[in-house]
C-alpha cells in the first residue's frame, strides 16, 4: 500500500520562508504524479493552492511555490503570514485513476 | 460559476447505509469526472474514488472497495456516493469535487456534508 508521507507539523515566524514536503513510502515523487497542493482552513472545504507540481491556482499569491527537491515534492511559502496559519495537504496521482492525500501538515505562524 | 452543492447532514446507526448527493452547476456536468473525498474530524483527507458522469465508469479506493457505490443521474447533474455497512470510523465531513482531468487534480469543492454514525 502506497503511503503518501508529510510533516506533521511545521512552525515558521511572520515574514520567513518555510518549505513543506510531500513524499512516497516506496520511490520518488516527480512531475508524472501531479503532485497538488491544497490549503485547508478549519470548516472550509481544500482549496488549492498548486497543481502539477508547480502550476500556482487562480488568485494564489506568488508567495507561495512548489517544486520537486530532491526525491519529493515541495511547497515552498516566502514572507509567512499570520493568515498562512492552517492545515496543508499534498496528493498524488498514482495512475489508473488512484489519488492518494498526504496526511496534512499543521503550520503555526509565531 | 461552477458550483457543486451537497445534500445535508445524516446521522446513521451502525450497519445502515448513507447516500449524498452532490449537485454540479455552471459547467456540462458530463464534461468532467467527480471525486469523492472524506475527513473524519481532525483527521486528515482520504480520497475515496471517482465517477465518469458520462459514462458511469467509476474506480474505488481499495479500503472501500465492496462499501462504496457512486453513481449519478445526467438529467439533473447530480452525483452519487453511497456507503454501506457504516461504522463508528466511517463518521466524517464527505466531500464532492470536480477533477480536472489534464491535471489530475481537483480544482472544485462541495461544501461537505457530515455522516454521524452512532447507536
């Protein structure tokens, strides 16, 4: 059973730059598993924030990028802020029509 | 504008079976696969499987495969997902959204409708 491994938790302060990764129990991450990006506050459904691994959604700031370091995906956010604070999931496109989510990372702002 | 709206809240016992609907408009609704994802409270999303519109074909995450059934009807462009044999675990918000098929990747949500299964 392919685990999609993330932080469970992450902290940065106001204004510095934090990188989330997303990575496979068994293998690398690359482009060929489309690896998303989503935001989630609480109550809210996802929303996402990029998709094929560095493609930012309509009306994301550039302050948030993703990337492939190394054997995994990343989610990089430049200049933190307070309202940055909530959960973030990745998901990766396994091929023949499976999708498997990370399991979230919490990010503090402080 | 896209919207995909969802049925209300249910509260099951254990051993019953729920079905929520997920009402897509703003787009052809046969144009794009819909996922169903769910999250228990607290806990992380886990993607449960999607559904063709078009041609019903579907595709289930392996630990529901023989509980979940989605389905839909083209006439008023509303997906299905059913699950049976509902245990306390299955409790969680579940979630409709729209796959964007060059991207695989899922680009609307509905706004999720939470499953209680309690005795």
């Amino acid at each position: 059973q392919t685990v999609v491994t993330q932080e469970p938790s992450f902290s940065v302060s106001p204004g510095g730059t934090v990188t989330l990764t997303c990575g496979l129990s068994s293998g690398s991450v690359s482009t060929k598993y489309y690896p998303t990006w989503y935001q989630q506050t609480p109550g809210q459904a996802p929303r996402t924030l990029i998709y094929s691994t560095n493609t930012r959604s309509s009306g994301v700031p550039d302050r948030f990028s993703g990337s492939i370091l190394g054997n995994k995906a990343a989610l990089t956010i430049t200049g933190a802020q307070a309202d940055d604070e909530c959960d973030y999931y990745c998901v990766l496109f396994l091929g023949s029509g499976i999708w498997v989510f990370g399991g979230g990372t919490k990010l503090t702002v402080l | 504008q896209v919207q995909l709206v969802q049925s209300g809240a249910e509260v099951k016992k254990p051993g019953a079976s729920v079905k929520v609907s997920c009402k897509a408009s703003g787009y052809t609704f046969t144009t794009s696969d819909i996922t169903w994802v769910r999250q228990a409270t607290g806990q992380g999303l886990e993607w449960m499987g999607w559904m063709n519109p078009k041609s019903g074909n579907t595709g289930y995450a392996q630990k529901l495969q023989g509980r979940v059934t989605m389905t839909r009807s083209t006439s008023i462009s509303t997906a299905y997902m059913e699950l049976s044999s509902l245990r306390s675990e299955d409790t969680a918000v579940y979630y409709c959204a729209r796959i964007v098929g060059r991207r695989n990747d899922f680009d609307y949500w509905g706004q999720g409708t939470l499953v209680t299964v309690s005795s």
